[in-house]
C-alpha cells in the first residue's frame, strides 16, 4: 500500500481555496470571519452543550460555540462547527456569503480532482501523536462526555470519523475505510458503535465475523472540517475518503499516519484524539436510545461493542460533539451537499439532462431533481433512477422531479411547481414495499418503507398536454439590476 501511495501522482490544477490542516486552523478562521463565539465562564456539561448546539444552529448563519470550561472536566468542547451556511462556505475556503447552490457547484467541480493521494507523515511530525495513555484508559478523563438530548441511553460522540479495513484485503488502501456512525460510552474503556447493514462498516465486520475475528479500529476525534464531512458522505466501497478530501481541498493532499496498533489504518495526523482498539467479534449489546437526525429518539437495538486500548492526543485536546434534533441542526448542514453531489455525480452519467439535484433534507429522505425532460415519462424515470443508487435506495423515500429552468434550491420556485404543473392522480406514484432506513421513524416495520415520486415537470411528447401554456420571462434588464442592487446593499 505505501509503495501505490509513493507512485500515484495527482495532476489537478493549483490549488486557490484556502485549506485548513486540522480543527484549529478552521477554528480560527471561524473565529476571524465571526463565526465562532467563546463561553468563558465554566458551564455545566448538561443541559448548556445541547443547548448551545440546539440554539446556534437554528439561527440564521449560526456560529461554532467553544466552551472553554466544562465542570467536572478537563479540556474545551466546541459545537456547531458545520452548523450554517457560512461556515459550510469557509470550509471549502469559499466567502461565507456564498449562495448554497454555488457551493453545490463548486463541490461538484472539486470532485472530478480525485483522486489525490494524501501525504504520510512520520509519527513524531503527526500532532495527534504528542500523548499517548496505553494503561489505565479512561475516556471521562479525555473526553468531556455528556447526554445530547435528555433520554439518551447514555453518553454519546455523535461526530467521530472511525477508520476500519476490509478483513480480507488489510493492505488495500482503496477499501480502508473514513466513516461517520453514533457511538455510545459503555464503560471507562468500551463503547457501542452503529454498524446498520447498508453501511461500509458493516460489510468488513460481517467479513471477520464469519471467521470470528476481531476488526481493529481507529476512530478520529475533532478532524479538519473536510475530513468530517467526507466521513459522512456516501461515496462507493472502493473509494478512499482520504483521497476525496484532498480532491475537496482543490488538490491540495491531506496528511495522515499510520495508526499505532494496526499498520493497516491511517488516521488524520492532527486530529485531536485517536482512540484504538477492536471491535469484539459475535458481541452484540443494548445500544440507545438516542436522539437521531429525523428529529426524535432512536430506541434501542443490539450493536457491536469495542474495546479501546490505547489513546493519543494533542496537548489539551478540543473535543468536538454536534447536535441532533429537528432540523434544521449542525448535522443537517453537514450533510446536506455531501448528499446531494455524489447523488448528483451517479445519476448524472446516465441521464445528461439533469442539471441539479438537492438531497438537503433529512440525509436525502426528500430528494429534490432538476431536470430536461427528452420524452414522456422522463421525470418519473430518472427518479427511479435516483432510488436504485446505493444511497438513495435504502434512505430517498420522497422524490419530486422538475422542469430544468426551477432551481431545486429555491423552495418557492419548487413549490410553484408542484402548485402548477401536478395532476395528482397522473403525477404522483406510490411504490410500495421497498427499503428504508431504519431511524426514521414512519418506516414500519423498521427498514421496510414506500416510496413516493411526484412529477413536477411539464408533459413532453408522447404524453399529452392539453393546457400548453407561455412562461414569463423576465424582464431584459433584470440581471442588470440585480448587480446594481447588490452593489447597493454592500454600502447600506
């Protein structure tokens, strides 16, 4: 694997966007850009977290909240560094002002630059490295852990990036896995972890648990913002999360290193914390409740446990957590593009008609397609198209399809759609019997649902349209002005 890594070249363009080498860097940016507010004053670690995570994200253009003094623990916790639109922008290096769908656009253009190979630092270059505790682990004396919502099962890290391998190719660096799944703190050196079966995850745990082998595991706490947002993004088994992030960072490569206990696994090298350990072979406990991004608690289910044996971390590390509730919270942010695109990308090869697509809502529960129709039937085809994708099969269950000049961002314009062009009984269609996800809570029984495709676009032939009708366009100068206006609001 070292020698494919040392021979890959990368030959994208020079990088413009800035690039942030972990949580810090960005933090800093935030703070400058006012984007980061601090809590000097010591709080407790329940309720204010939650409530500061509730609170920040659901103002508009909400900022990262960093508390500086936590009762009870050690170190600083921050929340909500993905948590609004401006902060989505200067992750990517963008102006905070940038307009969501430029952002769409700008991530869909940075993702043909993968891949690019990261860069594998030496241990003792790697911040994440600078303590190590390989006895006595106690995560509550690193980590300052608390309840997000208040009937969780317990205490959970709702923002790690966990790196796991495929049992049977250790060494294939195309199928070491970056992933992003809810983690409850069992003991002083145990945890639960998520693994539901559409997730990569659990593709490499059922591998060694037909042999009954143990998966080592590292997981990353506290990542520069790319990495985190990579780590929930749906992308192919075969696809290398770090290779996206340096396409995503406009060329620019990641540093990681090698894990300490396990040659096979690299994680970030100025991550905040790594905890290694393994994943008990055939060991299933009661993990949950907890409080999900549909906006209400899970439950509890039985879930794979691991044992954590060694910590490294940097000097008074940050611990980073985000909150889940209705949404809009920091998670809706975090993965509103990084579903869309990729949703984008796979539909995009096969219907060249599509012009946008928005995933936002609920981690793609409600897919929202932009499309040319070439002949009848098209909507309704190219959102069959969307839910046979990896993604959007077991998780798109809504899907409105419409006319290439409605900006699928723009909800009045979508809404104006539905208003105008859908004959209810022609447009809408019920398939049912198909795969849904489990957390949300109108799937019954849980991971079985139906499926719902509204066609909002306008009939083209063969399908008949009895009431064509003339678009107004705007007005000549209507671009004009809006230069003008904007230009006027900067000196307001």
């Amino acid at each position: 694997m070292l020698t494919k890594l040392k021979h890959k070249n990368h030959k994208g363009g020079i990088s413009v966007a800035k690039t942030y080498k972990d949580l810090r860097e960005f933090l800093a940016t935030l703070e400058a850009e006012g984007q980061l507010v601090r809590i000097k004053d010591e709080v407790m670690p329940e309720p204010d977290i939650a409530s500061a995570g509730r609170a920040a994200s659901s103002m508009k253009n909400g900022p990262a909240v960093l508390f500086e003094k936590v009762k009870g623990y050690k170190y600083s916790v921050v929340t909500n560094v993905h948590g609004s639109w401006p902060n989505h922008a200067l992750m990517m290096g963008m102006p905070k002002d940038t307009p969501v769908k430029e952002q769409f656009f700008e991530l869909n253009r940075r993702w043909d630059k993968y891949p690019v190979p990261p860069n594998i630092v030496k241990r003792e270059d790697a911040p994440c490295k600078e303590n190590v505790i390989d006895k006595d682990i106690n995560l509550f004396e690193v980590l300052p852990l608390y309840r997000i919502n208040d009937q969780d099962g317990g205490f959970f890290i709702s923002k790690a990036s966990v790196v796991t391998a495929d049992p049977d190719e250790p060494g294939n660096f195309d199928k070491l896995n970056v992933g992003t799944y809810r983690i409850q703190v069992k003991d002083k050196d145990r945890i639960g972890i998520q693994a539901l079966a559409m997730h990569d995850i659990a593709v490499q745990l059922e591998k060694a648990e037909r042999k009954n082998e143990k998966v080592p595991i590292a997981i990353a706490l506290g990542n520069n913002p790319l990495v985190t947002f990579m780590a929930s993004t749906p992308i192919g088994y075969s696809q290398n999360e770090y290779e996206f992030v340096g396409a995503l960072q406009d060329g620019v490569p990641i540093d990681i290193v090698k894990a300490d206990l396990s040659d096979h696994l690299y994680v970030p090298a100025g991550s905040e914390v790594i905890l290694e350990g393994y994943i008990e072979p055939r060991v299933r406990e009661c993990e949950g409740p907890f409080g999900e991004f549909p906006g209400s608690y899970s439950g509890a289910r039985n879930q794979c446990v691991v044992r954590i044996t060694r910590i490294t971390h940097r000097t008074n590390p940050i611990f980073e957590n985000l909150y889940l509730g209705i949404p809009w919270t920091e998670i809706d942010y975090l993965m509103a593009l990084n579903t869309s695109v990729p949703l984008y990308k796979q539909i995009k090869e096969g219907f060249p008609e599509l012009v946008a697509l928005n995933a936002m809502y609920m981690h793609g529960h409600v897919a929202i397609i932009s499309t040319k129709c070439r002949y009848g039937g098209y909507g309704k085809g190219i959102a069959f198209r969307l839910l046979s994708t990896p993604h959007g099969m077991p998780y798109t269950k809504i899907v409105i399809v419409v006319d290439e000049f409605v900006d699928p961002f723009n909800l009045e314009q979508v809404m104006w759609a539905l208003a105008s062009r859908v004959k209810p009984d022609k447009d809408v269609a019920i398939i049912p019997n198909c795969p849904g996800m489990p957390l949300d809570p109108s799937s019954y029984p849980a991971g079985m649902h139906t499926k719902m495709i509204i066609d909002a676009t306008t009939p083209v032939p063969p399908e008949p349209n009895p009431r064509a009708v003339e678009l107004l366009e705007p007005p000549a100068k209507t671009a004009e002005y809006d230069a003008i206006i904007r230009e006027l609001l900067k000196n307001i």
